[in-house]
C-alpha cells in the first residue's frame, strides 16, 4: 500500500475503534484474518517455532507475538510497546440526572484531555457493559451508539465575553455533564438512561454495570491542499497501535527467527497501574509464559531478556508555527519529515545514546528519515510507556513517536508520510 492508502486504512480502524474495548476487538480481526490463535491465560500453552498468537487481558489491552525460530536466549525478544487508551470523558456509575427539564449525563475526565475541544462536537457513546448471564455468571458485551446522542453546547459570548481572551474552561464538577434529552419531571433519569442501553445492547434487566467512552461521532478525513494531512481522534495513540500490528503481519518479518511481540495496553493516560497496565503484570506474565512453553530455563530466560530490544512508540508534538515559544528552538520536528526519536534527560523518555543509535540506523536501512525530539527546559516533558516497561523488564528501549497537532484534543492531525514511514521502519526492527 501506498502512503495515503495506508492512512485510509488506518482511519478506518480508528472509526470502527471509538473506545480501548472496541480498539481491541479491531485488533483481534486483523490478527484472526492472518491466523493468530488467541491463547487464554487460565489454560497451559503451547507454543509452536514460527506460531502466532495473541492473548487479551480484560477486553482491552491485547499482547500479539509470533514465537520466533531461534531459540530465545541466542535472539531475545523484539518489543513494540504502544498504548490503546485515549484521554477524554467517562460516564460515571449513576450517570443521569434531571434539572430543569433536562436529562444530563455526568462524567470523569480520563487522563488530560484539552476540555474545550469537547463542545460544540457530534458525541454518542461506546463501551462495554457487564451483565448476569442465564447461567448465573458475569459476562461482558460492546455497546456503541452510531448516532450522535449527546453534546457539550458552548455558552454564547453575550455570556461569557472573556472566552476570546481568557480561553474557554469547564468546571469539571458542574459544567461538564453532557445533554442528552428532554425530560418531563414524572419520568426517572436514572430508568431512561438504563433503557437506552438495553436497547442498544439487547440486553434486558441483566445488566449491572459499564464502562463507556464519551466519542466524536465524526469519521477521520484527509485534509490540506494536497491531502497531505489527516485529522482524526485518538491518532494518541491509535496510530501506533496500527502501525505497530501492521508492522507485525506483514510477510517480510512473519518468518523471522526472533521471537517478535506487539504489547498494546489500556491506562496508559492515567499512569499504567493496572492489571491490564504497562505497570502491571500482563507483558511480564506473557514474556515468562512465551519462555516457559519453549522449556528455556530461568538463566536463560534472564539471558533472553538481556538481549531484548523495545520500540516505545507514542505520539509527539510537531511544531506549530501558530505558537513557536512552546516549542524547544532546535528541536522543531515537523510533519511529513518522519519518525521522531524523543529524548529527556530526566528519563520521562526511555531514549539513550545507544538506543537512539540503533533506531536511527534502522531508519537509515528502511529509507525513512528522522527527527530528534526534546522538550522545553522550562515545561514539564510527559512521558510513556517506555521508561515503565524498561524498568520492569531490565530491557533495552527507545521512544518514538510520529509528530503531531492537538495532541489529546478530540481531534487531532498529523501527515499522510510519516504513518507509512514509521511502519517501515517498525517492519526493520522486526526483519532484522
């Protein structure tokens, strides 16, 4: 596929993926579509040189490998980290309420989404809910509403006539409960919103919880002059979660003899400790359980590890020429110029000089240029996953990123080139 071919088909994972569940499940179609086996975690495995698998933990962080042909001690594992997880809104348990004729939907704010960009926007829900099986059980479905259902209206100037020069704010308590319906003062909030999801899901007088993702029912485009530019959400971090299974399932790198691994993990925007986080147990467990099924013994597992690689991949900021004081002067990465290599010296990145080396050589032999990216002295640097599972592993790894605008907006932009660049270079980590 070509650049622009690749983005089509990256927007349209992005479209069918409007929460880490659904992410997921999107994932699992294209690794079903190239004979992955999923793996269940409560049974014993048994792995084959040259098999594919996944495994899922909790509906929404997923491990894909194929068992390389080598044995693991003379090869180690090759790692692509990346993170399903969006920042946004999150509908709170008893979400209803009724004021003033209105039926509102409360919520959280998950990680550090840009609030503002929330109003005005065509937003619907999606999810999972949790419900009682016939057989006494607990069991869990997706749920997404198509159809624009809720919204976030702005209060009109004449009301607010410093937003131009103060920025548009939210009280997060009082002001940020979304609009879903009228609703006369006989009828129950709480009763109306249960139908709603019942009829959505098919699921009657069984459920008993959820987990639903306030999204922007507005698909991704191409954008610019020439289309050189695409807008969607959750380019962080969906994008490198395509990147890195497209990476993975092309032929070049299906037969090689390492052992290669895309670890794609939920609660990345609030700190990653979780079951299911890149601070909890999911990527060492599977590692431990890859080693375990091809009989390698503890020393060797450790000899493994040590020559384990990790490619840290989470969006970063491009330049925008609209604010040139935010950015570090020499240090201006640019859309459509490639892969950028982020570093801090303060180890928010886990990027050293010898894993910076290493990826830039690996651009060097796919033909892909590169950036190198620092963060303002005087601003705090975010971080990723990188220096997490580094830490937890005792393994090599580097944090790249392909540049981007409105990074945690609902609607962000990035350019058509780099996505293709970075999954070239991703396919070299694996092939080599």
């Amino acid at each position: 596929m070509n650049s622009r071919q690749q983005v089509q088909h990256l927007l349209d994972f992005i479209d069918a993926s409007p929460s880490p569940w659904h992410a997921v499940r999107s994932i699992e179609a294209l690794l079903s579509a190239s004979r992955f086996v999923r793996l269940d975690e409560t049974a014993r495995w048994s792995l084959q040189a040259g098999g594919r698998y996944y495994v899922v933990r909790d509906d929404s962080s997923i491990i894909a490998f194929v068992q390389g042909q080598q044995p693991l001690p003379d090869t180690g594992f090759k790692i692509i980290g990346a993170h399903t997880d969006s920042p946004g809104l999150r509908v709170k348990p008893n979400a209803a309420s009724y004021l003033d004729g209105f039926l509102r939907l409360g919520v959280e704010v998950y990680g550090g989404p840009i609030l503002a960009s929330f109003a005005d926007r065509d937003l619907s829900l999606a999810g999972r809910v949790s419900y009682k099986n016939g057989q006494g059980g607990i069991e869990s479905r997706l749920i997404r509403f198509e159809q624009p259902l809720l919204r976030l209206p702005n209060l009109a100037i004449h009301m607010n006539r410093s937003v131009n020069d103060d920025g548009l704010k939210f009280n997060k308590q009082n002001e940020l409960p979304l609009l879903l319906t009228r609703l006369s003062e006989e009828q129950l909030p709480q009763a109306y919103f249960a139908s709603l999801l019942q009829q959505q899901s098919g699921i009657y007088g069984r459920i008993l919880s959820w987990d639903l993702n306030v999204y922007d029912t507005q698909k991704g485009v191409f954008w610019g002059a020439e289309s050189e530019f695409y807008a969607d959400s959750q380019l962080d971090n969906l994008a490198s979660c395509h990147a890195a299974i497209t990476a993975l399932l092309d032929d070049s790198v299906l037969e090689a003899g390492s052992t290669l691994v895309c670890a794609l993990f939920d609660h990345e925007e609030i700190g990653s400790e979780s079951n299911k986080g890149a601070d909890g147990s999911f990527l060492p467990d599977t590692l431990l359980r890859i080693a375990l099924a091809t009989e390698t013994e503890q020393q060797d597992y450790a000899r493994a590890l040590a020559k384990s690689l990790m490619i840290s991949a989470d969006m970063a900021h491009a330049y925008q020429p609209n604010f040139p004081l935010a950015y570090e002067p020499e240090h201006k990465v640019l859309v459509n110029k490639g892969p950028v290599i982020k570093v801090n010296a303060g180890l928010r990145y886990s990027t050293e000089s010898h894993a910076e080396a290493l990826f830039a050589n690996w651009c060097e032999e796919a033909g892909v240029p590169y950036q190198k990216y620092s963060h303002r002295s005087d601003l705090p640097c975010g971080s990723t996953i990188g220096p997490i599972t580094s830490a937890k592993l005792g393994i090599r790894s580097v944090d790249v990123g392909n540049p981007m605008w409105a990074m945690h907006s609902i609607r962000e932009s990035a350019g058509v080139l780099d996505h293709d660049f970075m999954i070239r270079v991703m396919k070299r980590f694996f092939a080599g």
